[in-house]
C-alpha cells in the first residue's frame, strides 16, 4: 500500500474512495476541500470480494481517519463490487449524484458510507451506453467550473461525454485500454514482437494515428505484424504503432460522430499524466489539442462537493 501524508495531523472532514476493479485509491479530505492524505493499493473490486467492510477499514486505519463519512466511487457499486447501485439516467445532473447514492448498510461499527451510481445513456437509436467511476470525476469538474462542454476520460474503456450544465446529453466508450493490453500481450500482434523489448517511438506512434480509420481495424489491427515482416518497421516499435493506431481510430470517429453529434469546440481531458500526454499528441496530429484537468483534484472536488450538499453525510 502506498501513502502519502501531506499534512500534520489535520482535520479530516470526509474520506473518498476512488475503487476500480483491480486498484483503488482513498483520499483524506479537509473542511475547505483539501487532500490531507492519500493511499492507492491493489485492493480493487475483485480483491476485495467478501471481505469490503475490513478492506475499506483497512483503508481508514491507513489514511488515520476515523468518525467521518465516506464516499465510494467507481466499480465498487457494479455487479462486481460491494452492492449494486442502479445506474442513473441523463435526467439527473452530476451535481445532484449524492441524492441518488445508496447507503451501505454493512459498513464496520461506526463507519457511514455511501456509493455513487453509474450513469447509464442511450443514444438518439436507443442504443445504451454506461459509465460508473467516471461520473464522479464528471462531477469534481462541474465544481470547479467546467461545466459544459465535451470531456475526454482516458483509460481501460476510455469515455467520450458531452455535458451541458452538469446534464449528460451523450457518452460514448471505446475499448481502447482493454484492446492495447490484450493486443500486445497475446495474439498475432504480440507475436509480432518476437519477445523484443518496446520502445516508445514517436514516429510510429505517428504513423499509427495517420493510418487510423481508413480501413476496418481489424484489418489495420493485422497491418501491425505485416509491416514488422516485410520490415518496415522494427519489432520493438509495434506498441508504439498499435498505441496510435487504437487512440487515432478512436480520436476518428467520435470526432466523425453522426448528423453532426460529433464534439465541437474544446475538449476536456481527465486522466492520468502518461495517457494525457499520448492523447495530447495523437490530437495534434489530428489538429487538435485538450485542456488537461487534474484527475486527483477533480476527484476530490467532487467528495468535497458531497460532503457540502448532501445533509444526511
């Protein structure tokens, strides 16, 4: 477990709990909305199975909290987690998730907790998509000021929402992070490598988000071990290409959209510093740019927010 004490002894007001599926990371949060501790471990959602009320008690005694509410985010109110908390409807703005969170009613002696619900969406065919984890984020930017607009949240299943007053009108996922990791750990790509240590190359990253949509990508997905046979590009360059490739595909089409639903404007970034940095440079090859907002303090702003709003914490 890592921490990180950023204060003497201060005065916790509420605790944050950013719970994936296989990490999570825990906040201690003061009264004016400052971070006094954090831990992150790999106790996720499916680590923790069976055994929730010790591994959040755990957290706690690491943090050195104790008589505070907590707020719980992410995977650990889906299906894998804790308690299933049904998703929300576009119906209901950020700003007023709290209202609709579920109290844990098994929480150790003493402890109170809630669980933020997920948002589920459909699109003008009726055609459902879902988040739950990024919503809080979504929240933390609408509190401190952004609060309209498209916003980009990077990773696993990287999320495409449009907000409009803290209303989600659209959200659409891709699969880029599942599809990176599986692509270069096993299967034709992975062999394409021959066991070679990767390197980041920037050109081949390049040329991966210039070949991006134009072809179907499975097809452009087989591409990757072609140009390594016929030597046109070194084996230890094949993450790089499959990286620009998957995020390029990706930056393509959502910015493509349908009768003009694409993003138009200034996108908003949420994520971690690596993945902002490649989508940064994927866009400039496409002719665009993000502003970066800062993950951790978007997640905290929206404890902060909670705890400010909703009375029964």
């Amino acid at each position: 477990m890592n921490s990180q004490n950023m204060a003497a002894n201060p005065l916790v007001s509420i605790v944050g709990v950013d719970w994936g599926t296989t990490h999570r990371r825990a906040y201690a949060i003061t009264g004016d909305g400052a971070c006094a501790r954090e831990i992150s471990d790999s106790d996720g959602a499916l680590a923790c199975k069976g055994r929730f009320p010790a591994a959040l008690d755990v957290a706690l005694q690491a943090l050195d909290v104790h008589g505070t509410g907590v707020v719980l985010a992410g995977m650990v109110g889906s299906a894998l987690g804790w308690h299933e908390v049904p998703y929300v409807d576009s119906s209901v703005p950020v700003q007023d998730l709290a209202a609709h969170a579920m109290r844990v009613p098994d929480a150790a002696p003493g402890v109170s907790a809630i669980i933020i619900p997920g948002y589920r969406v459909r699109n003008a065919q009726g055609v459902p998509d879902v988040m739950r984890g990024e919503e809080t984020q979504l929240l933390g930017a609408w509190a401190l000021g952004h609060r309209s607009g498209w916003f980009v949240l990077p990773g696993t299943h990287s999320k495409w929402v449009e907000l409009h007053e803290g209303r989600v009108v659209q959200l659409r996922t891709y699969m880029t992070g599942e599809l990176f990791d599986l692509l270069s750990k096993h299967g034709t790509v992975a062999a394409a490598a021959g066991g070679v240590a990767p390197v980041w190359d920037e050109t081949a990253f390049a040329e991966g988000v210039k070949a991006a949509g134009h072809h179907a990508l499975s097809h452009q997905i087989f591409s990757v071990r072609a140009r390594v046979v016929c030597k046109d590009m070194a084996a230890s360059s094949t993450t790089a290409y499959l990286s620009g490739l998957l995020i390029g595909t990706e930056l393509k089409d959502v910015l493509q959209g349908s009768a003009g639903t694409g993003p138009q404007g200034t996108f908003k970034l949420l994520g971690s510093p690596q993945l902002a940095a490649h989508y940064q440079t994927a866009a400039q090859h496409l002719g665009l740019s993000f502003d970066i907002l800062d993950a951790k303090a978007a997640f905290v702003a929206a404890v902060h927010h909670i705890h400010l709003n909703w009375k029964p914490l």
